[in-house]
C-alpha cells in the first residue's frame, strides 16, 4: 500500500439511465433516480436524485429537470457531470469520507461507442475522479450475480435497464457477442402512457405511468397470483374534469405485448450469434435477467415458455450491476499490495478497460 493510499477514496458507480447507485466501502451509500434539476437563469443544480424526480413534470418556466443519460449513454453532458459531482458529494456525506484523491470504477453500456465512453470517462474526472476505471455493464452484472465469469463456460445475461435491454454472452473473462436494443423500462412506460390517452381518454405522466407498469405491469396475460388493479385518476381529455379509471394487470400485459416481443426477437438473435458450445452451456444453465426491467410480472416465466430455456431472475435486480462494479473495485485494491490475490488482479486487468 502506498504511503498517501489512505488519502484515497474509492467508490463504485452505476451510472445508469434511470438510477445510479454508488457504492463506497461495501455499503451503498447513493441509490437515487439519475435527474437533477437546473435553474434556466444561472445554470445552477437545484436538486438531484430523488429531489429532483419529485420536480419532474410539476416545474415552471425558471426550473428543467433533466434526464441527463437516455438510452444508455449520456445525452447532456453538463448535466451528468453536475448530477455525478452532486452524488459524489452525497457518497461522502453519507460515508463521511473527505478525500482529495478518488479512485472511481464506473460500468459502461457493452455497445458503447469511443466518443460514448470518452464522454462517461470525461465526466467522471471533471466529478473529481483522479483514477477512473471502467467495466462494461454486462460483465459488472455477472459478477454481481456471482457467476464464474472467468471460466470456459457461456454465461447468458439480459439486462433491461431504462434505456437499454444489454444482452451478452460471457465466457473466459471476456464478452464474447453482444446485443443492445434501445427498447427497455422507459418504453413501457411510454406505452402505458399511450394506451392511457387512447383507451381511456386520461392523460398522465410519466411518474404515474411508472407507477401503473409497477403496481400492474405483466408480461403475460395470465398471472397465478394477480395483483389488485390500480386506481389511476386524472383529467379527461375531452372534458379535463377528473376521472378515477381502475386498470387491471391484463390490460397493461396487452399495451406491453409489442415491446416485450422485441425484447424477446433480441433475446432470440443473441442466441442465433452464439458459438454452439457456448449455446449449450447458456441452455443448461439458463439466462439471467438484471436490471428493474426484470421485475415486471411474469417476465422470467414468459421467456423461459416461449424460448424453452430457464430464465432466472437475479438477487436484487437494479442492484446487480452495481454490486459487480464494487467486486471490481475491490480488485482494482488488491491489484496493490496482495500477491496472494494475483489471479484477481489478473481478472481485474482483463476485466477493466485500458486506462
Ligand atoms: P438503469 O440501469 O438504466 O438505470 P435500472 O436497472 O435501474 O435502469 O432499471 C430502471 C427501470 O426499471 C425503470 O424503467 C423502472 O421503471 C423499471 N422498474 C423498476 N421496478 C420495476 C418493477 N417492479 N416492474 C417493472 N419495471 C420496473
Ligand atoms: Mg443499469
């Protein structure tokens, strides 16, 4: 360990489309939804995270709210670097570290272009990073899960996030085919907006369209333990008076059904891209979903009737990439001063991208 290493602090971000979650020391210390709100006047950050998202859609001329990352990749980079330097600064509260020096893991879509990753690499400096490292999604994800992701063996991961559905497979340390799709969690809530508007004449945002995809969002029509429908109340749009429409999970399993197949179309395209062995192995064991979109009713069960290979949903779902990128984190650690952890760090140097 160097001298001055106490004088660094190491974090783990998951930068995603719809939450980022940073994770210092083991604990997760920052799990927010990935918005800030700026004043249009003087540019300032008004509110970040969850601050932010209760802003969403009620603001006046003088406030935005942003999303700063859309499908996956960061679309307003002033934003996202305010929004990452706010969270750093909540991490250091909640932890209460105060360090000159930070060492930042970051996981990074699979499919990310170079002008894409320099803008996520870019970020992360100007947020304070003096050391910033990068893993791609998908591995972070298996790791997370637990998987022997060094092993010969093909490991299938689907990770639906808000933006983008990731689909890879691993084996021997690397990403041996990837598949991305800009259709993910943002999109059904979309559709569930629209079915809104057009079935039942209510117009709502999209904070209680989330909500309706999570009180009643299924995949199938058909559900052993079905949930409660959901009151949602609104203005007519003919009339703008208030109405309270109850929406059943059937429904909604019907708005979605167009989404879902492309997820599904994807899922089947990744699998006709991978090398027979690695085929073999993914059908013996199964595929992983991750990611909130994971979720949603009676997904796994849908994939694995209709593709006739397991689908298994992971622990904790919208946390699994963020836990990888803390194992990462830990490796890039002991890259330091173990020599009994050497395979790790071996890992670890294959695992990370190029500095
Ligand atoms: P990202 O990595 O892009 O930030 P996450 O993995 O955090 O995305 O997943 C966020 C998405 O998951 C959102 O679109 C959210 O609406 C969706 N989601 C969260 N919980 C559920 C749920 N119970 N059912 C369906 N979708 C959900
Ligand atoms: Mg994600």
């Amino acid at each position: 360990m160097g001298l001055f290493s106490f004088l660094t602090q190491d974090i783990a971000v998951d930068l995603g489309t719809a939450n980022t979650i940073i994770i210092c020391n083991d604990k997760m210390v920052v799990n927010e939804p990935s918005i800030v709100a700026i004043d249009r006047k003087t540019e300032k950050v008004i509110a970040i995270g969850e601050k932010a998202r209760q802003m969403q859609g009620k603001t006046h001329d003088n406030i935005k709210t942003i999303r700063p990352l859309r499908d996956g990749v960061i679309a307003d980079f002033n934003a996202a670097e305010q929004m990452l330097r706010g969270m750093i600064k909540m991490a250091s509260v909640n932890s209460k570290f105060f360090s000159p020096s930070l060492r930042i893991v970051v996981c990074i879509p699979s499919g990310s272009t170079e002008v894409e990753v320099r803008a996520v690499r870019d970020s992360s400096e100007h947020a304070g990073g003096r050391d910033v490292y990068m893993i791609y999604e998908p591995m972070a994800a298996a790791l997370g899960i637990g998987l022997d992701v060094e092993a010969p063996e093909g490991n299938m991961i689907v990770d639906i996030g808000g933006g983008t559905t990731e689909i890879a497979v691993i084996s021997l340390g690397g990403i041996v085919s990837n598949k991305s799709i800009r259709i993910a969690g943002d999109d059904l809530t979309d559709d569930i907006q629209e079915y809104m508007r057009h079935q039942h004449n209510i117009r709502i945002g999209e904070r209680t369209a989330e909500q309706i995809k999570i009180h009643v969002g299924s995949a199938l029509s058909e559900l052993d333990e079905p949930p409660a429908d959901f009151i949602v109340q609104g203005p007519n749009q003919m009339t703008s008076l208030p109405v309270e429409v109850p929406v059943s999970y059937q429904e909604i399993a019907h708005c979605l059904e167009k989404s879902i197949s492309k997820i599904e179309i994807a899922i089947l395209g990744a699998l006709e891209q991978t090398p027979p062995e690695l085929y073999a192995d993914i059908v013996n064991k199964g595929i992983y979903l991750a990611g909130g979109g994971a979720l949603l009713r009676g997904l796994d069960k849908r994939l694995t009737d209709k593709l006739n290979i397991p689908f298994h949903i992971a622990e904790d779902p919208l946390r699994a990439v963020a836990r990888g990128t803390g194992i990462a984190l830990k490796n890039v650690r002991s890259e330091e001063h173990t020599s009994e952890l050497q395979s790790l760090r071996h890992l670890v140097c294959r695992l990370l991208l190029e500095k």
